[in-house]
C-alpha cells in the first residue's frame, strides 16, 4: 500500500456537484492499494499515519501528531497511486488491485484508522469520479510505502 499524507488546513471530496467529506486541520491521505496488499500493510500504515509527527508544537518544531491537535483524517482512495511509467508516456496501472481484493482491504484499513484516532473517519467514495480540495498546510506532503516501511 502506498499513501500520500498532506497536513491541511481544510480538505474536502465533491461527486457530482455535492460535497460528502470535509475536513478541518487534519490530514488528507490518498491511500493506492497494490495486488498482494495484506491486513499487515494497512495496520503498518494507519498506526504511522496516526503517531507521524508534522504538526507543530509550541515552539514551531514538527513534534506533534494529528491526535495531538484534535485533527481529522480524510481517506481518498486512488488506484493511480501505483502507475508504472517506466515505458512510454502512457502510465500502466496493471500493479494496482482489482476492486474484488482492494474494497476489502481498503475498508478493512479505515477501520483500523477509525479504531486508531477513536472516531469516524471522513472518506471519499471507492472508484468514483471524485473533485478533492486541499489546503496544504506548510506545504507539508509525505509518501509512504508499506512494502519499503518507509
């Protein structure tokens, strides 16, 4: 699994012309599952999401995580996360999961965050034509692969 974390200052997801997600200070996290993806990636992942420290504290350091500043997490699915573009110009998108294997493992994985930050977790809608705003607070912006730990 591979995700992308941006620390907001406000975050929202529109399909077809009305809004169902929004956020405040928090984290918008674009999550790609990849064929081969486990239960252990998505646990990987939503524990780093929550205690990764990019918010900062008192004295202007990046040391506190979203619990610590009472944000939200918004969760978009996006397949294109794993393009492969090696060859050509056209992205390959044949590494990404088939919707039978990433609808579960992507719900299985917002119930972890959900489980993790002690509430609902805001979401954009699998496989849909989704509009995502984004205020990229800083702009802070992190990747993360849960095949590399990194």
């Amino acid at each position: 699994m591979r995700v992308v974390i941006q620390r907001a200052s406000e975050a929202s997801v529109t399909i077809e012309g009305e809004v169902v997600a929004r956020i405040g200070q928090g984290l918008l996290v674009l999550v790609g599952i990849e064929a081969g993806d486990t239960t252990d990636d998505a646990q990987w992942l939503t524990g780093k999401i929550v205690q990764m420290r990019i918010f900062s504290d008192a004295e202007g350091k990046m040391n506190l995580g979203v619990r610590d500043v009472g944000g939200d997490v918004l969760v978009v699915s996006q397949f294109t996360l794993h393009a492969a573009t090696k060859k050509g110009n056209r992205p390959s998108f044949i590494r990404a999961a088939r919707p039978e294997q990433a609808v579960p493992l992507y719900e299985q994985f917002l119930a972890l965050l959900e489980g993790e930050m002690g509430r609902s977790v805001p979401r954009g809608v699998f496989a849909a034509d989704m509009k995502v705003a984004l205020v990229n607070d800083g702009p802070v912006t992190i990747l993360v692969d849960s095949k590399t730990r990194e």
